[in-house]
C-alpha cells in the first residue's frame, strides 16, 4: 500500500483581520483560522511548510512592523516580531533557513530562522518592497518605486565581497513603468515580473536582461508559473486570469497578443493572489470579493469556492505541512547585532535521510575473506598451532609497507614540484 | 511427496531438497567438535551450499501446500545442524570452537524468525562467554565480535525484544573495551561491534560512556594505530555524542575536538604561518568569560617519547586527521535533534591549514629550522588533503546554511587552488568546486566562474586542441615534415618578416604536431627550444577528469552566465578535449595510468559528458560544434556495452530537441538576436565557421528581430543543408569543405583535418564567387569584433584582431575602408610577430581568410586573465598547421600566386 499522499492545504489571508484560513484541497473543510492575521499581498509565507510566517499590516497611521508565526495546528500566533519597519513582502527560502522580508520604506532584511538573528539589512529601493522571489541564492525584488532589482545573497552577506562589488545588486531592471506587483522565477534562470503598467516582463536573470514584455488589457496584480513553464498565468484587476504564454508560438506570427492564450474567467472582481500546485493541475485564486477559487487548469473550471471573509483575500498558498518535530521558534530581531558579537547560528536539523545503516552478514563475509586468504597461504594447517600470529604479522607488515610506499610517494611528487618549479623558469 | 522419502527428487526447486542437503552437510562435512581441520576449500563450500540454497531459512515457498512432513524434516534438519554448531563453540579445541563460532555468526543471519527469537539469548551466552576468556585464541576472539554484532544487527529488527537486547548490549561494552588495547586486528573488530552496539542501543553504554569515551581517544592519539583502524576510531568517536543525545553534547565534542587540534597545530605551524592564528580560533571557539569544555583526552600525550623528526610524521598529522575525520563524520550524519555548528571556527580552522604553504613566514622564530620546515612541508599534503575532506563535510552538512560563510569559502577555494599543485590535492579541491556549484546555484557560479574556468583550461590544455587528433600515428610524421618545408619555403618568399625569435617560435608553435602537449607548454612557458618533445609533463588523468566534470557542472548551473566572456574558450576547449580524448583512445590504453585507475576511457566519458553540458546549455540556439559532437556521440554508441555508449545514446536524446527543434513555446526565451546573423550568413556558404561567435556579440538588438528568426526557424524546417554552416567553426570548416566540394561529399564527417583543407583548397578553385562573399563576411565579423574589444580590453584587441586585418589588408584592401589608420599601423607592428604560415596562404587566396578566421574568432573572447597565452599559442599554432598543410598540398596555388611578393 502506497502512504496517502500528504494532505495539501489552501491557505488565504485578507487584508481585513480575518485570519489565516485553511481548507483541505481534498475535502474542502477548513481545518483551522490562525488568528489574528490582516496580511498586505506577498507578506504570507511558509517556512519549508515547517510553520507559517505572515507579516501584519500595520494599523493606520501605525508604522510599527509585526510578523507573526503560526505552528500548523494551534489558531493562535506562537511567537511575535517587531522589526524595525512595516514589512510588505516576506519570503522564506526552500529549506527555511532564512526569511526575507521587504520594508514599507524600501529596506530588505534578511533573517536566519534558526536564531532570529538579522543577519543584514539593506536599502534596496527608494520606495516600499513589493514583492521578493528567490532563484537559488539570487533575491529579485520588486517595488512600488517599479525597479526590480536582483541580489546575491552570497555578495550581499558578505563584508569583503560587498566592497569588491562595483554595485550592491547584480542587476536593476527599469523598464517596468508602475509599482511591481508579483515576481515569480522559474527554471533557467528566468523571472516574471507584473506590474501595475499592464505588462508582465520576462527577464533571464543568468543574461540579466528582459526577455519579452508582454502587453495585458488590465494592471496585472498576482503571477503563478505552470510548473511545467510552459504558461505562466497572470491574474488582472478585471477578474480574470489569463493564461499566457511563456514564449511566442511560431506558427502564429501575429504581435504579442498572441501569447495570451486565454482567460479563466468566472465573473469575481479583481484577482489578487494566485498559487499554483506542484503537479500543475490546480490553480487557486483570490480575489477581491473575499473568495478564494480553486480551478482545474485542464478543464479551465473552478471545482471550489471557499468564502474567507468579506474583506479583499490578498495571500492564497498551497502547502503540505510537515509536522515535525520544531525546535523552539525565535522572535526576528529588530537590528543586527553588532559586528562579530554573535555568531549566526548554523544547525544541523535532524535529517534521518543521511542516516547511515549498519550492515548484517559480516560474519559470512568476514569468513569469506578469511578463507580466501587461506586457501592462498596454502591451508590452514599451521594457522592454530603457531601460524596465528604470522597471519596477524603479515596483515601488520603489509600495512606498515604500503604506508611506507605512499609517504614515498608523496615524498617523490613533493620533489617533484619543487625541482619543476625553478625549472619551468629557468630553463 | 516424491522427496519425502528419499527418493528421487521433483528437481531443484523441490523444497525437499533442502533438508536432505543440510542434513548431509550436519552428517558428512561439519566436523566433529575436536575433530581434524578442514581444508578452507571444504569450508568454503560448506558455506557456499548453506548461503546459495538457503539451507537453514525454513521458509517454504508462498504456494506450497502445507507439508508438515515437510516442515518437520527441514526443523529436525536445522535442529542437529544448531546442535552441532553450538557443540563445536563449546568445544576445547580452538580450531572447532573459532568454526562454531564462524557458522553461528553464519546461522544468527539464516534462520528463521521463531528460531532466533527463541535461542538468540542462549547463542549470545555461548558467545559472549569466548570472548570473556582472556585466555582465548585471537582468532577466535576476532569472530566472537563480528559474530555478536551480527547478533545485534538482527535483534534489532525484533521490535519487541529491545529491552532484552539493551541489556546484552550493556554487557558487551566492558570485554569489547579490553579488547581494544589488543593487537591491530581484534582491536579493529571489537571497535567495529562497538560501534554497531553504539549505533543501535545508545542508551546502553550510558554507563560506560566516560570509559569508552577515554578509551576510544586514547587510541586515536596513541602512535600505534594505522590509518585506516583510526577512521574506525574516529567515526564511532563520532557516534558518542548519541549516547546522551543533547543538543549541548553534540556541539561540546566538535568543539573539545576543534581545540585539540588547533592546539597540535600551534606547534606544527610554528614560523610559517602568523603567530596569532590559533588564539583567534581559540577565541571563537571558547567565548571570552566562558569556561573551557573539558580537554579531549587530557591524560593522553600524543608522541610524548618520540623523536621529534618522527612525532610529526607518526603522531601529530595521524592523530588530526583522525580527529578531521571525526568531525566530518559528525558533520554529516544524522543526530536525532538539532544541533549547533561552531561554523565560524571550523571555516577558520579549515582556513588556517589550507593557506599554509610552507614557505615561512615573515618574522623567523628561533625554533623555526629549516628541518621543522621541511617536516612540515613533507607531511602538508596529507594535511591539505585531510581538511579538504573537512570542507567537503561542512559543505554537505550544512547545506543553505552555508550561505553566510559563502562567500569566504569562496574565496578560501579560489586561494587554495594557487597552492594546489599535487593531483589528488587538485582532485580534491576541484571536488569542492562542484559541491559549491551544485549546493548553491546560480549565484555561487558568480563567484566561481573565473577560477573554475582559468584553471579547468590551464588543467585541460597541456595537452593542446585539436591539434591533438593524430597524436603519435604516421600521418603526423608527414606533417610535420611537410609543414617545416613549408616553412622554409615561406623563409624564402617573405625575408623581412623573419628574426630568430620569431622563428624559434613559430617553430615551436607550428611544426611538433605530433608532440602537442610540450608545445603548448613550451609556448606558454617562454619559448624554450622544442628539444623537450619527451620530457612532456601532462596533468594526471584524474585530474582532467575532475576539471571536466566540474565545467560540466558549471555549465550546467550558470552555462548562461556571462556568455560573452567565457563560453567561446570554454565551448572550444571542451569540442577538442573531447575529440582528442575519443581519437587518442588507442594510444593512451597501452600504458597503465598512474593515478587512481582512472583510464582514457574515463576521460573519454568525462569529456563528452562536458561536451553534451555545454550544448545543452548553450546560449545559442545552435551550438557551435554541434555537428563535430554529434559525430562523437554516434561514434561512442557504436562502443555496445560500455558506460560511454549509454551515456552517447542518452546524449543524442537529449540533443535531439537541439537538432530538430519542436515548436515550444519556450522558444522564443533564447537570444533573438542570433536570428539576424542566422539568417544573413544562411546564405553565404563559407561564412559558416568563422564570423559565428562574433557574431553574438551584438545583442542589445535583441527584441526588435524577432521575425528574422522566425524566418530563420522556417528556412531550417525547409532546407536542412541550410544548417550546416552554423556548426562550429573549427569543425565548421570541414563541414564548408565538403558542402562546396560538390553535391557527392555529403559525408559531412572527415577524420582528418589534412583532408578537410584538402577539400576547402580544392573547393576554393572551384568556387570563386563564393569566396568573394566570404570576403565580406569576415570583413563585419572583424568590425564587430573591434567594437566590444576597444571598449573592454584595447591591448588584447589588437593582438587579438591583427591577424583578420591582415589577412584583409594584403589582400583585399579596398573592401575595408572603415578600419582606421591607427590600427593598421598595430597590425603592420603585429604582423612581425606572426606566423608566416597564416598570412602566405592568406594573402594568396581568398577563401583561406576563413581558415586562418578560426584562431581570430575564438581569440577574440579570451577575457580571462590567465591561462591565455597557452590557449593563444596553441590555438595559432594548430591553425597554422592546418594552412601549412594545404599549401603543401596544393603547391601549385602557393607558386602561381602573384600577391605574395
């Protein structure tokens, strides 16, 4: 018997304090509100779906960050972070070591999980982080100010390497004329960016250029990738969400138009968030009216409607909780602490996978062996009179020998560099 | 039943011939207890029939009907053959009791479920009762562990007899640590059942742990232990932390470990690194105001009687490496909660041996001798290679957490590789390069592109491009012959180019073409005289090996990355190890390689694997060289029933989609850009090999042209023979030679280079008016190429692009006005340093500006600082060949030429 494939849950948060739901994509009951939550778009992340972390609007006229986490089965929040500043876009790498949040004043934080520790932090944009994505170690934010910009975080965390580096970031993208709204990488190095100016933009991140703009009839809030790459669909402020493209199909030699292949549509005001499942056969929206749909993308239909509440839904995730064994979370600090002082903290989770077995059936092997090497001495004869400790000699003997023959060797190849090396400059 | 009774049997697969086998094995072959030795052949086979026929499992098959004759045959037969086993354990003769022991060790795996479960506790007695002995015979200790971890390995399965088992494992603990100060091979054993019993009832040596704790350190520190019983040592050393699972106990032992070895390395290091080193790792690794952990093995004085020219060699490296290992082992095994990494101190301990070159430092200490240094130097390999082992642990165990020490390890790697000179020491640090590329992607090939591709080309040149093909056969002979004559010949038309410099050089360069590696050497190492054909010094095998398989993980994590500054060079390099390695095979199997048994073969794997990364990769949407690859791959296939005809078939998949492109969408995310030169150059035949990569160098455009390429894609579906030009421009020029040859060349494969000239040659007669279009083809590819160099680099520029200038300039003057007089007078100034060979032909016939095209395209892409001239030399040198060689053999056009003088 096959396991049961893992639950998969369709989490949605609002910007209106109506809490993180969360529905089994299979039967459709909701299964737990973690409260409170009142989430801008792009600020719900789970965490290697060990835990959820959402970062919290800040009440009006407030300008105090807050990021909540949530464990999967308790409603209320486990623990809170204040950092220095609203976060408007939070994301958590593939195996949730870090998280990535991006300011409301344009900064990005990056915090190591295991610790809380902020590990740095960055004036990235001149106005407020959008919406962040990672490809491997390279971070593409998008914000209001309508940059994109990519990062290495090998560069970024490191002193020397950011003085070396001519520029902070790898590459800025300006083309994009409004706010970005979603980022989304996908294999080959390639980003799409949606904007509030009526395009998605493709960009290759290893080329670090745009690729395609591609034109849409509305502002394009919210992107998700076909995991297949192929299509990549495009939720827009009219309500529908087209799916397009990622190339251009040669036999059409239209214009761009041509790579939107269509439109699910089914009558909601505008969509605003949007996850993509990883066979490819899901697609869940939310959109303003405070539903969250879930489509079959073959037959383009929605199969379920979830109500979350009446305010705008802003965050749709699909995840399979892991429920592990989680250490104790740790609030994300405020600042960084001083240089030096506290050593980011490396960990080593428990990952039974790297287990090393012990194997059985030595003795049979271990006879085999031994019998070999008798019948190579000639029998066995002499072995429990006397012979024992000759055999245990021989064994020692050849060990010492070979150590003899490889320090030779080693010493041989030493002389050897070093004659070469005044040679190949004297000739 | 046919075999009940003792007659004949149904066949056999007949259940009832495996108790009538065990149980004339009990009654004819088993000895009896006190009995005379068998001979080991008899024993062998005793083994054999039991093992093979699974004479003592009491498993009857699924299907059978129940037989309970049957069942109860089989168990009496298992019964006596039990009986007499455990006869011959007690027995007193130490021959018939190690022979008990070997077959119960042998029965603890075979039986049956019911039958362990109900005596295992009696054979453990029987068992554990021989190795309290201190009396017993070594031999027969030896097989009492193996056969008790046996034991535990099975009891382990039995979910429900845990307690029982936890308590025998406890009893074990106190013989098994006796017996650990025996002698190499019982000590090698009883660690073994140590670690098994460790491993699978932790709670058990609970009691014991500070014995074995001091036990097991005392002999890793001791002097006595060989190499490979002091990794046992050290990986179950690596499992005490298991015993008293904490997240404290974890760390506390890596750190107790990382301060005795920094300490060993204070006094090794002592002169030849800065003073201060130590204490710096000493600070991360006990916070100032905290308490020092407890010292590892505080009693123990490693080499405390030893001669200080020995201590080094017999303690000190022994005994960290053992203790490295050690470390690695914890790094990446599983602990059953999370644990702290003193991260910081460990990269700066890795750091710290990894930077000792052995040179001295600055400021001599008095007890720094010359002797102390040449100690040190002679034992560094074995040092470097054991903290190598370390990063590679680290690396693997720590996974994205290594992100924050990214990019100082970066920089470590990139460092080390200075140093590295030995092979497995560049082996191994070429093996670190990979894990960084795989473990964090894109963005570490940023970091790492420079120095994975200057010196996987430094590692893979020495044996020179494509020159390479006709290495040691007769043909070479010829050429070599021919291409001297050649060059004095052309000493005699053109006088004024000539000094002894030049010459020498060119020589060098041009005429050993048998001889590739020492020439390139020779090049790349200032011009020595070309006497040191033998005394050729080549990177071992293995490492070429390893370079390969790192730029082949490169390509495959950031082949995207940067094109413009590395792929030309990288894409080159890789066509022609690839096809030297395939066409050298016969050579290179005769002698036995010297390291690590890699073969050529291994090589020959290698290489196309890089060679498939880098068309699968590749930014263009036509590889170059693909055709010269796909050759390769078609070749490899026919090898049936190697690793490399797997692999060949599985690349011609793969490339498949290369060559016959489906109308994915995805397409149209390859540079657009690369359409225009497409489609432009698809009509000029010869311009194939030569103006491609140039011709990519223009890609702002990219966006506006896109339905060139769709006009492109068209044309291909259309018009296959369309394609070939745009493969590759060294193989590209065989593949122009047989396209213009005539229609009946359509074998668009030639082994031989000579061959391909021969056809370009002759084709060039036939083919006036094409040559003309050539012409201007090169004319823009030297355009383009000027642009972004004079921009870059001005100094590479012009050595770069002299040669296309004049190649143009003798001959066809009128065609480039463009080109400004400044730079003429470089190419004049660059033409005395150039070969003879490639500017003679050039200047006689106009379809050789293709020819001696190839070297300049390739050139000009050569951004990376080092390993340049190696590839510039031996790029010149081979193509040059290739011009020799025509002329030789079409003399009549060389002589009839007017324009030479």
């Amino acid at each position: 018997m096959a396991p049961p494939p893992p639950k998969q849950l369709v989490l949605a948060a609002s910007s209106a304090d109506a809490g993180v739901a969360a529905w089994d994509l299979r039967t459709g009951a909701e299964e737990i509100r973690h409260r409170p939550c009142a989430s801008r778009p792009r600020a719900l992340a789970s965490v290697a779906d060990r835990f959820l972390a959402a970062a919290q609007a800040p009440p009006a006229g407030g300008n105090s960050g807050t990021v909540h986490f949530y464990h999967w089965d308790k409603p209320q929040v486990a623990v809170k972070s204040f950092p220095a500043e609203p976060i408007r876009a939070l994301l958590a790498d593939q195996e949730g070591s870090y998280l990535i949040g991006g300011g409301s004043n344009g900064n990005l934080f990056l915090w190591e999980v295991a610790s809380g520790e902020l590990l740095h932090t960055w004036h990235a944009h001149y106005r407020a982080v959008r919406c962040l994505a990672l490809y491997d170690y390279l971070l593409v934010s998008g914000s209001e100010d309508g940059s994109v910009k990519v990062w290495d975080l090998i560069t970024v965390l490191d002193e020397q390497s950011r003085l070396e580096a001519q520029t902070p970031y790898l590459y800025s993208f300006n083309q994009h004329a409004l706010p970005v709204t979603d980022i989304a990488c996908f294999l080959g190095a390639i980003a799409i960016s949606s904007s509030e100016d009526r395009t998605c933009k493709i960009w290759s991140l290893s080329e670090g250029r745009m690729l395609r703009s591609i034109p849409f009839p509305s502002s394009i809030d919210s992107v998700a990738l076909d995991p297949r790459s192929h299509v990549f669909y495009a939720g827009g402020r009219d309500g529908k969400i087209y799916v397009t493209a990622m190339g251009v199909d040669i036999s059409s030699h239209g214009g761009d138009e041509s790579s939107i292949l269509g439109a699910l549509d089914d009558q909601s005001k505008a969509v605003t968030s949007l996850a993509s499942s990883t066979d490819g056969l899901v697609l869940v929206s939310g959109s303003e009216d405070g539903n969250v749909r879930v489509w079959d993308t073959r037959s383009q239909q929605v199969t379920r409607k979830f109500k979350h509440s009446q305010g705008p839904v802003t965050n749709v995730l699909i995840v399979a909780p892991k429920r592990v064994n989680l250490p104790p979370l740790h609030p994300l600090r405020k600042v960084c602490s001083a240089n030096g002082e506290v050593e980011p903290r490396a960990v080593i989770l428990p990952r039974p996978e790297n287990d090393v077995p012990i194997h059985g059936n030595r003795t049979s092997i271990f006879m085999e062996h031994y019998l070999d090497e008798l019948q190579k001495y000639g029998g066995s004869s002499m072995l429990f009179d006397s012979g024992l400790n000759t055999q245990n000699c021989a064994a020692n003997q050849q060990g010492t020998e070979w150590r003899g023959r490889y320090l030779e060797l080693q010493d041989l190849f030493v002389h050897e560099v070093l004659d070469q090396m005044p040679s190949s400059r004297n000739p | 039943m046919a075999g009940a009774s003792g007659g004949f049997l149904a066949g056999v697969n007949d259940p009832w011939l495996k108790p009538r086998l065990l149980r004339a094995v009990v009654a004819e072959r088993l000895p009896q207890p006190g009995g005379a030795e068998l001979p080991p052949v008899e024993l062998a086979s005793v083994l054999g029939a039991v093992r093979t026929h699974g004479l003592l499992t009491e498993g009857l098959p699924d299907r059978a009907p129940e037989d309970p004759k049957l069942a109860e045959a089989w168990r009496t037969a298992v019964d006596s053959w039990v009986e007499r086993v455990v006869a011959l354990v007690e027995s007193d003769s130490a021959y018939s009791c190690w022979l008990g022991t070997c077959f119960l060790g042998v029965t603890f795996q075979e039986c049956s479920n019911e039958r362990f479960a109900e005596s295992y506790s009696n054979w453990y007695e029987k068992i554990l009762s021989n190795l309290q002995e201190p009396s017993c015979l070594q031999l027969v200790t030896v097989i009492s562990c193996t056969s008790l971890s046996d034991l535990f390995v099975r009891l382990a399965k039995f979910l429900n007899l845990k307690k029982e088992a936890s308590a025998f494992a406890g009893r074990v603990v106190e013989p098994v640590l006796r017996l650990l100060n025996e002698n190499g091979l019982v000590a090698d054993e009883a660690i073994d059942l140590l670690r098994t019993v460790i491993k699978l009832y932790p709670s058990s040596v609970n009691r014991h742990y500070n014995k074995v704790e001091s036990a097991i350190v005392t002999k890793v520190m001791s002097t006595e232990v060989n190499i490979k019983p002091s990794e046992k040592f050290a990986r179950t050393l690596a499992l005490l932390p298991s015993i008293r699972v904490s997240e404290d106990s974890w760390s506390l032992m890596i750190r107790r470990i990382l301060i005795v070895v920094n300490n060993l390395l204070n006094d090794a290091f002592v002169g030849l690194e800065e003073e201060k080193n130590g204490h710096d790792i000493m600070l991360l690794l006990v916070p100032p105001g905290a308490d020092p952990p407890p010292t590892l093995g505080d009693q123990v004085r490693p080499g405390a009687n030893v001669h200080i020219t020995k201590k080094f060699r017999v303690c000190t490296v022994p005994t960290i490496s053992a203790l490295m290992h050690c470390c690695s082992v914890m790094l990446t095994s599983y602990y059953p909660v999370q644990v702290n990494v003193p991260m910081r101190a460990l990269v700066a301990l890795i750091r710290r041996v990894l930077l000792v070159d052995g040179s001295l430092h600055k400021k001599l200490f008095p007890s720094t001798t010359s002797l102390h240094q040449e100690l040190i130097c002679f034992e560094l390999p074995s040092l470097h290679s054991t903290f190598l082992d370390l990063l590679n642990a680290t690396i693997k165990g720590m996974r994205s957490q290594l992100l924050p020490h990214g990019a100082s390890i970066i920089r470590l790697v990139t460092e080390y590789f200075k140093i590295a000179k030995l092979p497995t020491l560049r082996t191994k640090a070429y093996s670190i390069l990979q894990l960084l590329l795989t473990s964090m992607g894109i963005g570490t090939s940023l970091h790492l592109l420079e120095a994975t591709v200057s010196n996987a080309i430094a590692d893979l040149n020495d044996d020179g491009g494509s020159d390479m093909t006709i290495i040691s056969t007769n043909p070479s002979k010829v050429t070599n012959e021919s291409s001297s004559k050649i060059y004095s010949k052309k000493r005699k038309q053109e006088p004024q180019v000539q000094n002894s410099f030049v010459s020498g050089s060119e020589k060098a360069a041009i005429s050993p073409r048998k001889r590739k590696g020492s020439s390139v050497q020779i090049a790349s190492k200032g011009m020595t005289p070309e006497t040191t054909g033998d005394a050729r010094i080549s990177t071992p095998l293995s490492v070429k090996i390893t370079a390969l398989e790192t730029l082949e993980i490169l390509l495959n994590v950031g082949g995207s990355l940067w094109t413009d500054h590395w792929r030309p060079e990288v894409d080159l390099l890789l066509i022609n190890v690839a096809m030297s390695a395939c066409d050298m095979g016969g050579s290179y199997k005769q002698k036995p390689s010297t390291f690590g048994g890699a073969s050529i073969l291994d090589l020959q794997l290698a290489s196309l694997k890089a060679l498939l990364a880098s068309f699968l990769s590749s930014p263009y949407a036509r590889p170059p060289y693909l055709a010269k690859g796909i050759e390769l791959f078609t070749k490899g296939k026919l090898e049936i029933g190697t690793k490399l005809a797997d692999f060949c078939s599985r690349a011609l998949l793969a490339l498949d989609v290369l060559t016959h492109p489906r109308a994915l969408s995805l397409e149209k995310a390859v540079p657009v850009g690369s359409g225009l030169n497409y489609s432009a150059r698809g009509k000029t035949v010869f311009g194939g090999g030569t103006c491609q990569i140039s011709a990519y160098r223009d890609q702002p455009q990219a966006m506006e042209v896109e339905d060139m390429y769709d006009d492109w894609l068209a044309s291909t579906k259309d018009d296959e023979p369309a394609e070939t030009p745009m493969n590759g421009s060294a193989a590209g020029t065989s593949k122009a030679g047989t396209m213009l040859a005539d229609g009946s060349q359509l074998n668009p494969i030639a082994e031989d280079p000579k061959i391909n000239s021969l056809r370009i040659t002759a084709a060039a007669q036939d083919a006036p008016a094409s040559s003309k279009s050539d012409v201007t083809m090169v004319d823009t590819a030297a355009g383009e190429i000027v642009k972004p160099n004079t921009v870059d680099n001005s100094s590479s520029s012009n050595a770069v692009s002299a040669p296309v200038y004049t190649t143009n300039s003798d001959s066809q003057k009128h065609v480039i006005p463009s080109i400004p007089e400044q730079r003429r007078a470089d190419e004049v100034s660059h033409l005395e340093n150039r070969s003879p060979a490639v500017d003679a032909p050039s200047s006689k016939l106009g379809t050789s500006d293709e020819v001696s095209d190839v070297p300049v395209a390739a050139l000009g892409f050569h951004q990376a600082p080092e390993g340049r001239s190696t590839s510039f030399a031996e790029l010149f040198g081979s193509e040059s060949g290739v011009d020799s060689e025509s002329d030789d053999s079409v003399p009549d056009i060389v002589d009839g030429d007017p324009d030479s003088d």
